[in-house]
C-alpha cells in the first residue's frame, strides 16, 4: 500500500451533505501540531477520556503520521478549532482462512460531540470512509466497536467472536502436557524486539487477526511501552522459550491485591501469545499455578481457548462472550478470492447491499486445492446473501445456517457451510 491514503481528498458525498449544515468535513494536517492537538482532545472526549498532557500528545503524533485523521468542524462553536466529531482510518493486513492476508480499512476513532448528536454526522463520516476504502481499491473495511447497535446500517456485521474468562484457580490442577521449554521474566524492552516476531507468526495463522508494526503503538502499549500508560509500571512480562532455546511465547499480566487477604490476589492476564502448542501450555501453566493467587481473568481470548481441556475442572472456568471484529465486504469479487475453502464446488451469490457498494450477483468456482475464481453472473443465485451476512461468513466463523435462522441467508445453506467453513476459529487480538 503506497501513500495514496494520505493524498486522496475528502469524500465530496459527505462532505456536501454536512455543508449543508455549516458543518466542514475535512482531513486533518498531522503536520501541524495544533490541528492534531484538537483532533486528539476530541477523540479524547468522546471516548469519555481525561485531557492528555500536552508532551504525550505530541509524541503520539509521531505514531499517525501515516495515518488518515478526519475531523467535522463547527465554525459556530464555542472552540471552532476542535472538531465536534472524528474518525481515525489506515490500511491494514487482514488474515483470511487459509493463512493469506488481504490489505483492508480498518477503522476507529470514530466519535460524534453529544452537542452535535442526531444530525448525521455519523452516518456522513462513516459512509464516506466505505467510499473513500473503495477509491483507494481495497476490498474490505472492518472496524472493533464500543457499542454493537451502530454499524449494522452501514453493512458491517461480526466476523470474529472472543471471550472473556475468569478462572478460579484453586479449584484447578494442570492436566495438560508437560512443557519441555523454560519461562522467563523479562524486561519490556527485551520483549519490544524479541515478542513481535512471535505476534507476527501467529497473526499468520489466524483468521480475523490484524497487522501492526513492531513501531506501533498497538505493539507498544502491550508490553508497557505506550505513551503515557499509566498502568505500564504494574505489568510484568515473561517470555517461553523452548528446549532449544528459542523463544516461541510470552505473556504480560499484573496483580491485583486482595486488600482483605493478601493471599487471594487476581492475575489479570493482558496477552498470551504462543506461536507452538508447548508454549502454549508452558504459559498457561505459569500463570495458573502463580502462589498466593486466586483469580485469573483473562480478556481477549480465541472462542475455541483449548485451556478448559487442559485442567481437571471444566466448570472453574466461566466464560463471557463478545463480539469483537466487525466486517464489511466492499469488492465481492477480490473479498472472496482471498481467501481459500474447505471445500470444491460452485455456487451462485446474490449480494444484497442497501448502500450499492457490493450489490450484484457473482459466480464462485473454488477447485480442489481451495482456491477460488469469482466473476459477474446472470445466472440464477443458489443463495442470497445481505452484504453484512457476507462479512461474518468471509472469516468461516459463522455458519450459513445460522444467518439463515437470522434471515440474512437464503438458498443453499448446506453447499455455503461446506465451502466456507476454516478449521481455525477467526480471532482478533488487539483492539483498535
């Protein structure tokens, strides 16, 4: 992906419809420290955030420079330089079922002042993001969301389900394999080079998983590193190596006390990465077996999470499950030839699309070794399929069957599942 991103205009559509309203819709200049002060006060505040200091702010402005800020500004406000509502847009490496990545728009930042409430600015900013993703011939958009009522409208839909644990770990012995390697305690600064590695080889392998450079803050800010984190200071990291010596996982935690019994603390486990299934067990062995700990939570985890299958008390484990990765199909054709298939065979879709972006109908021929040719057909659909249906069946964790139950999916179900199913749950492992 080159810089196009950076140099293509405002959309004209929305910008037009905000116009109307003497409201102007533009790209902020990250080049000028103050127009990004303003933009990042208003993410700040609409995320129900405090004001960041003046130097943090700055130094996080180094991290989106090659990012797309947009900004709804009101001349008529009170503070005419912040912007009553924002998004926050960049292309980004999505993993598919069969280990291959297509380059998407990932979305976030996206907030409306309560002050400019039910005019449409939303919906202006986020339709002009799908049509801005579309000029820049990306195939897909996707976003994480803090409310789950909001996006349906614009053709998202979930793709990527996770889970929340909380384990009592008293109640618990480690059944599971014996791990060969070795745990280490290590230094955010040894983890900043030697733990994104492992994130890489593993984002490979997952469907749903989003890329993110060694740079980021996104990296950063999991191992203690991110501007202006309060809560670096309470993290701990270890590192697994295996018997060879190389390392294949790790993992960043706090503590928590209990202030009534200071042998009932909760680990609250952040991260656990493991690129092979011995470090797997060997880190969550480490964190289960923790003295004078009585609680593991652990937010963020794949939906088929192998842990309750590794001790010996199923039901010590309770599980709280969310929606977290959000999918919206812009280029049927190239969507669907990214991926690879469970199975051969043909099949027919129709693509509803109320906003016209990937309406139409098109024909998918997978052969033998899953790889797939999709072209533009007159001929009759085997199934029917709303674009936000379209979204969740990309990554093979939603069945067909089931959307048909919703009634987003209609037709051949049945030859849908066979095809589009992955034998590897979609999984998302960061916000963003």
């Amino acid at each position: 992906m080159t810089s196009s991103h950076l140099d293509l205009p405002i959309d004209e559509t929305s910008r037009a419809r905000l116009a109307e309203q003497g409201l102007d819709l533009r790209v902020v200049d990250t080049s000028d420290a103050a127009e990004h002060t303003a933009w990042s006060d208003a993410v700040n505040r609409g995320f129900l955030g405090p004001a960041a200091p003046a130097e943090q702010t700055e130094a996080r402005r180094a991290h989106v420079q090659h990012d797309r800020l947009v900004g709804v500004y009101d001349p008529t406000a009170a503070v005419p330089a912040e912007p009553v509502a924002t998004t926050h847009c960049w292309p980004a490496e999505l993993t598919l079922p069969g280990a291959r990545t297509v380059t998407s728009w990932a979305i976030s930042g996206v907030t409306v002042s309560q002050t400019h409430r039910r005019r449409g600015i939303a919906r202006a900013l986020i339709e002009a993001e799908l049509r801005t993703a579309v000029s820049l011939g990306l195939p897909i958009a996707m976003l994480t969301v803090s409310e789950s009522t909001i996006y349906a409208r614009f053709g998202f839909s979930p793709a990527a389900l996770a889970r929340n644990l909380t384990v009592s770990t008293r109640r618990v012995r480690w059944t599971g394999p014996e791990p060969t390697g070795r745990v280490h305690h290590v230094t955010p600064e040894q983890l900043r080079d030697q733990g994104h590695p492992i994130v890489e080889r593993v984002r490979a392998t997952l469907p749903g998983d989003v890329g993110y450079a060694a740079t980021s803050n996104f990296w950063l800010r999991q191992i203690g590193l991110g501007i202006g984190d309060d809560n670096a200071k309470n993290l701990r990291l270890v590192r697994y190596d295996d018997i060879a010596g190389t390392p294949q996982g790790f993992a960043v935690y706090q503590l928590v006390e209990d202030e009534a019994d200071f042998s009932n603390h909760t680990l609250k486990l952040h991260t656990l990465v493991a690129a092979t299934t011995d470090a797997y067990a060997g880190l969550w062995r480490f964190v289960l077996e923790m003295d004078l700990v009585a609680t593991v939570t652990a937010h963020l985890r794949p939906v088929d999470e192998p842990l309750r299958w590794m001790i010996d008390d199923f039901r010590a484990v309770h599980v709280d499950e969310v929606d977290h990765l959000w999918v919206r199909v812009l280029d049927v054709a190239t969507s669907l030839r990214s991926r690879t298939y469970a199975a051969p065979g043909r099949v027919v879709l129709r693509v509803d699309d109320p906003l016209g972006l990937a309406a139409g109908t098109f024909a998918l021929d997978v052969d033998a070794a899953g790889q797939a040719t999709v072209a533009v057909t007159d001929d009759a659909p085997d199934a029917t399929v709303t674009v936000n249906a379209l979204g969740s069946l990309l990554l093979g964790g939603v069945s067909a069957r089931t959307l048909t139950a919703a009634g987003s999916v209609s037709g051949d179900a049945e030859r849908l599942d066979e095809m589009f199913r992955s034998p590897v749950e979609p999984f998302l492992s960061t916000w963003f």
